[in-house]
C-alpha cells in the first residue's frame, strides 16, 4: 500500500467566512450557550497554581503551609479559599520562590 502525499500547493486555505460555516453545520462543534458555561465546572485557582508549579498536592500544602485537606476541598470543589486566602494564593503565583524563602526563614 502506497501513501499519497498532499502538497501544500494543492490545498486552498479556507476563508475565515467559510471556517465559520462550515463549524456551523458541524453538529459536534457547536458553540457553547450561556447554559453550557453556567453548568460547567471551571477549575479552582489552587490547582491551576500547583500544576504551573509542577508540584503535587502535597508538596504544595508542605511548601507554603496549607492543609492538605483543605487544598484537596478546594482543588474538588467542596470549598473555595476565603478572600485573603485567594490573595495569598494570588502572592505565590506571582512570587512562589519568595513566598517559600519567607515562610521557610528563621525569624531575627
């Protein structure tokens, strides 16, 4: 069985107009309704921070002194972080090096 190659000489790019139409008719790639987004689940701020982190749940609780528990509540949906909690969460996704020296030193 022998592959065909398409050169790129061959294909005509689409018009925006016509990406438009085309996902238009496409049943499966519909645009979400204001319903679809009020019932879908956005992902918590925590877990955002921690993955961009490249850290596990524990060792984010361990390096900047949160309850695992609490994380995994915030992380699952149970709970959200009060306002000075989504400001520290705020704090160590700007500065997440500086936040663990402060938390880690001893003080004078």
């Amino acid at each position: 069985m022998s592959r065909k190659t398409i050169s790129s000489k061959t294909l005509r790019p689409m018009r925006p107009e016509a990406i438009e139409a085309a996902a238009r008719v496409d049943r499966d790639a519909q645009p979400l309704t204001a319903e679809d987004l009020k019932r879908m689940k956005r992902t918590p701020q925590a877990k955002i921070i921690r993955r961009a982190l490249a850290l596990t749940q524990e060792e984010f609780a361990v390096r900047y002194q949160i309850p695992l528990g609490t994380l995994r509540d915030w992380e699952q949906g149970r709970a959200e972080p009060d306002q000075a909690t989504r400001a520290y969460l705020k704090v160590i996704a700007r500065e997440p090096e500086r936040v663990e020296r402060v938390l880690n030193s001893n003080p004078p």
